[in-house]
C-alpha cells in the first residue's frame, strides 16, 4: 500500500504550499554492479552498500562508483550542540545493519514525511478569499467576529466568506455595524455548496469545535487554518484575539509555522447495500468512535490489521484516534497524549471488560477493519469526530486508515511551544505543589524547634514566680 504524505495533496491547495527548507532528507544509495573479493579487502560489495548519511573509509578505491554514488552527507547538527537523526520523520538514512543485513528495497511500502521542524507556510499566489467561521451560540464572539469581517474587507481587500446561518442571525442582523457590511460578504449553506478551490484561507473564532467544523467542510485539500481561542477549551486554537490584526497581516505575508494534523479516512462497507451506491466515506481529524448506542449489552467487535484478526473487543467500544485525537476522548479512557507530528494511529478501548487491555499505537500506514463479532448480541454505532452517528449491523465493516489530505494548522509559536502551552493551559499537565528542598526544611524544624523551646522557658519562668 502506497501512502503518500499530505503535503503532496495540500500544496494543490490554492495559493499555497510548505516552505522548501535544506532540513529535507535526501538520500543518496550505492550500489557496485561486481562483487569485490571479501576476504581480506576493504572494497565495495554488491550489497547495496549504503555510502550516504555516515562517512566510509571503503569506497576510495572502488573503480564502479560515479562521484554521485560516492558523494557523503555530513549529518546537520541543531544549534550547534548534538546531530539529529531523521529516522523518525523519513525512511531511515542507514540503510545497511552490519556486513550483510539491510532493508528490502520496496518503494511501494514507503511511507515519506517531512521533519515537522521545517514545516513552514508560504504562499505562491497572494491570498485573496477567506472563510471565517465563528463559534455558534455564543454572543461573546459576534463583535470580535465584526470586527474582523470589517478588518478583511476594507484592510486587506480580502473576499470573506460565511455560513449562510450568519447572515441570517437575528442577534447580527440587529447590529447596525454588521449590516453596513453585510452585502459584502458571501455565504455557503454546509451540503449544498462546494467551497473546493474556492477558500485561500481559515480563520476560526471559538473553541476546538470551529477546528473541526472546518475540517468536516473540506474532504480533500485544506486550506490554512488560523484558529483564535475564542471559546471553552481552546487546546487547538493558540491564538489570543488581541492584536489580530498584526497577527493575521504576518500569516499573510508566509510568516508562520504549520503543524500537519493528520485525518483518518474512514469507509462504511455495508453487505445488505446496492453496489453501485457509494460507501459512507468521511475524513475525521480527532476519532471515529465504535459503542453500543443505546444497547444494555456489551459491545462485542472484531478488530483486524491490515486483515489479520488482532483481538476481539467486550465492553462499551473503542476510539480509533489521530494523534490530534489523542488529547480529547482517547485520554479520557486513558490513553496516551501524541504530538500531532507524529505518524500513528492510536487504538482505545472504551471500558473494556478485561484488565489487561491496554490502549495501543500502530503506524500510521496500516488499514484497521472493525466488524461485529458473530457471537454480537446486538448491533454497534458509529460516531465520525462526533457527528453522522450510524448503525453498524452483522457482516457490516468499518475501514480506517490515514488520510493523505492533512489539516494544516498555523502556529502561534512553534510546533513544540504551541502543544506544551495548550497541555498546561488546558489539561494542567503534570500540575502539583513544588516539592520543598532541603534548606526550607531545615529553616521550618528550626522554626519548630525554637518556638517550643521559647514555650518552655516561659512556662518554666511562670513556675519559678509562682
């Protein structure tokens, strides 16, 4: 199965793409068509011996090397301090284990990604339309909503766009500064209207759910996606609504950080279904989630990767998530927090009746197959990053696996600083009283110890006057 990474489908986008950077990995294979004698010779071999990335002292002499083959990669070094190894983030660079083990050349199973540290925005064409979606219900965000509508339209000359409900909100129609620009705007209604090559640009104005409406709008490419923390939580949006205006004119003008969020694609097979009716085929940035629905009995699924039978699941369900997701349901049924940039798939159990059933991770490139099992008392219910809930009958299947189409979302900081802010900020990670080192000890038994010698000597003098 050949995956490719999403930002091969996101720079289709239009009006933009990522920053080429020098930290792109680049391998470069050598490969001697004779075989040199092995025994007492240092000479090349015919085991596609790799001369990249890690410098050799045996390939000097080889006659059947061009200089391309033979050309050697210093490793790039991070601030000066330690080499940084790309294994994780691309196709290992070493690609031989000692004199005679190597990987299997099989470019078909490769999977490519970019060092997430080089992943910045950059816009080939100047941004001229923007979607702004704004957090529903909630009268605290309608003037920063004015005010940046106006801001776009009569700063920046920038097409906005809007939910067709917007226009329609009694609680905006009645506000005399929103109707002076309310003819200016253009609207969408959410099914109807393809917005595909229509939107250079997002901004949200709410909490994590403007985030996800937004990836639920765009099943392909995504445009970028600027989210202000304008609601509850807010661990996805990084951005304070204070200063906008010098915030957004610096996403404009390519200066920002982009984190690839993965999505999973997500295809319902039904038996029972007409065959020339397309599958159920949606993209989900935080889970898919697999319960009981409103069944008293216990959920009872089978779960295969990539089609070998791995465990069959009793209890309430079970959370196939992104990393992304990992810091929403899957934590709280205790899974494990990913960094977003890392290329996972998480699997959750969802109060499993078994102690030993542990929440796991898998590589991002396998195909998850999820079926009732035949034994089911009852049937499953499907749930895409909480909406389009569907019913899950025997010998119906669920295949999950990862997108190529990724949310590019914009950076306050950094990719590192904006998650370690949103886990403190949001989930008070590793939050506890400081723990008091040795001198503050000592000064309180001293303290301790003075008073009560300070009580009794008073109570001693006491005595001696009486």
């Amino acid at each position: 199965m050949k995956v490719r990474h999403a930002e091969d489908e996101f720079n289709g986008a239009v009006g933009v793409g990522i920053a080429e950077t020098s930290a792109d990995v680049r391998v470069a294979k050598h490969s001697c068509e004779k075989r040199a004698d092995t025994a007492g010779t240092t000479g090349c071999r015919d085991r596609s011996a790799f001369h990249g990335h890690v410098p050799r002292t045996d390939v000097a002499g080889c006659q059947n090397c061009t200089v391309e083959q033979l050309r050697v990669r210093k490793p790039r070094h991070r601030s000066g301090s330690w080499p940084r190894t790309r294994s994780l983030n691309a196709p290992s660079p070493v690609q031989q284990f000692g004199p005679c083990g190597r990987i299997m050349k099989n470019s078909a199973m490769v999977i490519t990604v970019q060092d997430p540290a080089s992943q910045r925005l950059t816009w080939y064409k100047n941004p001229l339309s923007v979607l702004v979606i704004k957090k529903v219900r909630d009268m605290s965000v309608l003037p920063p909503f004015i005010q940046l509508v106006r801001w776009l339209i009569q700063e920046k000359s920038m097409i906005v766009f809007v939910e067709h409900s917007v226009m329609e909100d009694t609680m905006l129609t009645s506000n005399s500064g929103f109707m002076e620009i309310r003819e200016k705007l253009k609207s969408f209604q959410d099914g109807k209207d393809d917005l595909t090559d229509k939107i250079d640009f997002i901004i949200c104005l709410g909490g994590d759910g403007t985030l996800l409406y937004a990836s639920l709008l765009f099943q392909k490419s995504v445009p970028p996606i600027m989210a202000f923390h304008l609601g509850s939580l807010g661990f996805l949006t990084p951005f304070k609504f204070d200063n906008f205006q010098q915030q957004v004119t610096n996403v404009l003008e390519g200066h920002a950080a982009l984190t690839l969020r993965s999505r999973l694609r997500c295809i319902i097979v039904r038996k029972n279904e007409d065959k020339e009716k397309p599958p159920l085929n949606l993209l989900v940035l935080n889970e898919v989630v697999i319960d009981r629905g409103p069944s008293p009995y216990l959920s009872n699924i089978d779960l295969f990767l990539d089609g070998k039978h791995i465990t069959s699941v009793q209890g309430d369900g079970l959370i196939v998530s992104t990393p992304t997701g990992s810091t929403a349901y899957a934590v709280a049924a205790g899974a494990s927090m990913i960094h977003p940039s890392v290329p996972a798939i998480m699997v959750t159990p969802i109060c499993p009746h078994s102690l030993s059933f542990r929440p796991i991770v898998v590589p991002a490139g396998v195909e998850l197959k999820i079926m009732l099992s035949p034994d089911a008392r009852s049937t499953a219910w499907v749930s895409f990053d909480g909406r389009n809930q569907q019913e899950l009958c025997a010998d119906d299947s669920l295949r999950v696996t990862t997108s190529i189409y990724s949310v590019p979302s914009i950076c306050a900081q950094d990719q590192i600083t904006d998650w370690f802010d949103s886990l403190a900020e949001c989930l008070h990670w590793n939050v506890r009283k400081r723990q008091k080192h040795f001198e503050e000890l000592s000064d309180l038994t001293h303290s301790k110890y003075d008073d009560a010698l300070d009580s009794t000597s008073k109570d001693n003098y006491l005595l001696t006057t009486d």
